[in-house]
C-alpha cells in the first residue's frame, strides 16, 4: 500500500499534535493547529493512519511552508518527499508561483530534499531558532 495525499480536516489535528511531539524538540502546542486555516494544509495517510502533515500559508500566488513533519517512525521511506512534492504541485495547479520556507542550517537532510525540489537559499534570518539558537535559511522556489 502507498501513502496518499488529502486535504486536511478538523480530526486531524489530535494526531498531528502527536508527531509534532515526536519530530521537533520543540513541538508547536496544540491550539497552534487549531488555529490554521485549512485549504493551504495537507495530510499524508498510510492505511488510513496519519503519519505527516504539511502547513502553508500565503496569499494568492504566493506561499510560505510553516510546518511540515512524517512521524519519525516513518522516515527513510521517501514520504516526505512525496507530501512535499505532492502539495506544492496542488498549490501549483491552483495558481501558486511563488514558495518561500525557513530551515535551520543544521537540518541537512531537509535542506536537501528542499534543494532537490528547486528551492535556493535567498536570505539568512539572524538567532531565528532557539533551543539550541540558530540562524533560519530562507529559502525560495519561483515556477516560471
């Protein structure tokens, strides 16, 4: 069976609250899901059961990825690149041109993946990150 991709509903949450616990240090609170808007966000599912989800937030033609997270038991299988690609074809179908995102220089493997989808580093925001503090890439990807 492989992942799939849905839009994002209101009984999601609960479970991305429970991989945000386990994928960051410091995991968003749960009222920091309830509050999104939910067209710009999607839901990665494997046999039905929420393993990832992805956040965005724009205007427009332009978006910026906030969020973005597969349950860490799941890694290593290629699914975070297929939500990523996935939800910025979506986005794109829909008119989106622009998307920006910040990382952290020590993420690697995500700034990899963000690299192998068009995405370029394009600013540096200084002690973006705390625990441990760390400057934020941003980065950005223009279709054309």
């Amino acid at each position: 069976m492989e992942p799939r991709l849905r839009a994002t509903c209101e009984d999601d949450f609960e479970a991305f609250y429970v991989i945000e616990q386990k994928a960051f240090p410091h995991p968003w609170p749960m009222d920091a899901f309830t509050d999104f808007l939910l067209p710009w966000s999607w839901t990665l599912l494997y046999n039905d059961q929420i393993v990832g989800y992805i956040f965005y937030h724009g205007v427009e033609d332009e978006m910026v990825i906030i969020n973005f997270a597969v349950d860490p038991q799941y890694h290593g299988r290629g699914w975070g690149e297929f939500l990523l690609k996935e939800s910025l074809q979506i986005m794109h179908d829909n008119g989106v041109s622009r998307f920006f995102l910040d990382v952290r220089p020590s993420n690697q493997a995500a700034r990899g993946l963000y690299e192998k989808y068009g995405f370029t580093s394009i600013a540096i925001r200084k002690n973006y990150y705390d625990h441990p503090e760390e400057d934020a890439i941003v980065m950005g990807k223009i279709y054309t």
